[in-house]
C-alpha cells in the first residue's frame, strides 16, 4: 500500500526532494501563520473597542 | 408568519457574526481530516509519476492553491456584484475578509509553480500565458487591498473595491483557458471529465487536497470577516451587546 521503501527515500523524492519540501513547508508555513495573524486581530480589535465603550460610557456619565 | 424561517436574516451581520464563530472550528476540522487523508493519499500511496518521477507531488499543493486563487476570486466578484446592485452591507464585508486568503493562494501557486518549473522545464519562471495570467491575479488581490484600505469611508471603499474586482474577472476566464488558447509551457488540465490523464489515487489525493484548501479558505474568511463586522459596526447596539456580554 505504502509507496516508499524506507523513509530515507521518502525525504529524497526522487532527487526532487528540495523542491517538494519547500512547497509542501512554504505552504504549512502560510497556513499556520495567516489563522494565527486572523485570531490576535479579532482579539486586538476586541479589547481596542472595549475600551473605546468604556471611554464613552465614562464621558456620558460625567 | 413572524416565525417563518427566513434567509434574509443571515445577511444581517447580528445574525451572521455568532453563526460564523460557531461554525469556524466544524470548518477547521473538515479541512484537517480532508488534509490529512489528501497527504496521505498522494504522498504516501500515489505512486511514481512515469514523466516527471517524484516531482510531480508537488501538484498536490499546486493545483489546490490555483484553484483557490480563481475560485476566491469569482466569489469576491460574486459579493461585489450582490453590492453593487442591492447595497447590502455584507457583501463588501465577505470580500475584504476573502481577500488576503485569495492573494496568499495566488501566491503560493505561483512560487509552488516556480519550484515545479525549476527542475522540469530547467526555469524558475516564463512569461508564458498561464503564469503571466496568474501573476496579473495577484496584482489584482493587492490592488484591490490596496484600493479599500486606501479609502477612509466604507461604503466607497466597498464601491470602487467591488468594481476593481468586476472589471479584472475577466481575467479569470484567461488564466483557465490560457493553456488552450495559448501554445504554452505550461502543461495542460490534468482533470478531465471525459477521461483523466492521472493515476486514481493522484486524482483522489489531489482533490482531497482541494477540499481541504477550500475548507481552510472558508474558515480564514470567517475569522476575518468577524473581525471586519466589529469593526465596521462598532457602533451598533449588537456589536456592544457582543462587547459588553464578555463573548469572544
């Protein structure tokens, strides 16, 4: 079932080894870095608006 | 009749905001499972390719990212047309949160390209049709990020973003039929209804690779587009609802 006959040829890939792993990690790089970046903005937003509320609501109450 | 079930109530970003949020790690987990069994699939099973040896793998990354690309597009066409022509508020919303995802899967076509021409064609880039066309496409995700960040008021910023987008789809069409149109280096559609020039498991992994990268695409957006919601209505009574009710 299994293609490769030790795990050494699996890294080789044929000689095309470089070219396979850099896609294959410039893809998981992007894709580990862009929900990372997507989460610390919602949160940076969230507590930026939270206390734009509390600003407001200490000018209405004064 | 206040009961009825009506689908005009998800537009609104009240509705849309907590259904989007719940519904992010269903997203996130569909594309793992489709992810892992695509690598699976066509790194380990798929077997040899008789031309272009184990190189060939990298198509499982490749086709995926530049369908994704095309396909973020259309849809972000899609929105800007909805905008245009109805006004709504979400739409200019769901195509700024699908914008970075689409530039960086243009991207990563074009570089998992470059490494693929690289050791088959001897060049890491050709000004041939399809790579030139492709290029184009990410000029046009950056333009249009460029051009809505660069207007203040959101309502023009949707505007002339939605018509930036109209106006470059046209691209889209090129860069599918480049390889007909043109005579290219680049090689032909692999997939092909009628009869398919790849192996069962490549075909397989290949588009299990695709569901993945297009339920990661789903997801990301969601992620931004909640951002952009609170954000954008930040004066909104749901959104201090949203704010004060300690949800995340």
């Amino acid at each position: 079932m299994i293609h490769w006959a030790s795990f050494s040829d699996f890294i080789a890939m044929g000689g095309y080894g470089f070219y396979v792993w850099s896609s294959f990690g410039a893809t998981a790089l992007i894709m580990a870095i862009e929900p990372i970046i997507a989460s610390r903005n919602h949160k940076t937003t969230i507590a930026r608006l939270k206390r734009q509320i509390r600003a407001e609501n200490r000018n209405t109450t004064e | 009749m206040k009961d009825r079930f009506n689908l005009y109530r998800f537009a609104s970003p009240a509705t849309f905001y907590p259904l989007a949020g719940a519904m992010i790690p269903y997203f996130v987990a569909v594309s793992v499972v489709f992810g892992l069994a695509g690598l699976w699939l066509g790194m380990l099973v798929a077997p040899t390719d008789f031309q272009q040896g184990e190189g060939y793998r990298i198509i499982f990354i490749h086709v995926p990212a530049s369908w994704m690309s095309m396909f973020i597009y259309l849809v972000m066409a899609f929105w800007a047309a909805i905008g245009l022509a109805f006004n709504t508020r979400l739409s200019g919303m769901m195509a700024q949160a699908l914008a970075p995802t689409g530039a960086l899967m243009a991207f990563l076509s074009l570089l998992t390209g470059a490494l693929w021409g690289k050791p088959m064609w001897g060049a890491w880039w050709v000004w041939d049709a399809r790579l030139t066309s492709e290029l184009i496409l990410l000029f046009l995700y950056i333009g249009y990020m460029a051009l809505t960040a660069a207007i203040d008021d959101n309502r023009r910023s949707d505007k002339a973003g939605a018509l930036l987008l109209l106006v470059g789809v046209v691209n889209i069409p090129i860069i599918y039929f480049s390889v007909k149109w043109w005579n290219t280096l680049h090689q032909g559609s692999s997939v092909n209804l009628a009869k398919s020039s790849m192996a069962t498991t490549m075909l397989w992994g290949m588009l299990l690779m695709a569901m993945c990268f297009w339920m990661y695409s789903i997801a990301i957006a969601f992620m931004r587009v909640r951002t952009i919601m609170l954000e954008r209505e930040r004066n909104t009574e749901w959104v201090k609802a949203v704010l004060t009710g300690g949800e995340k």
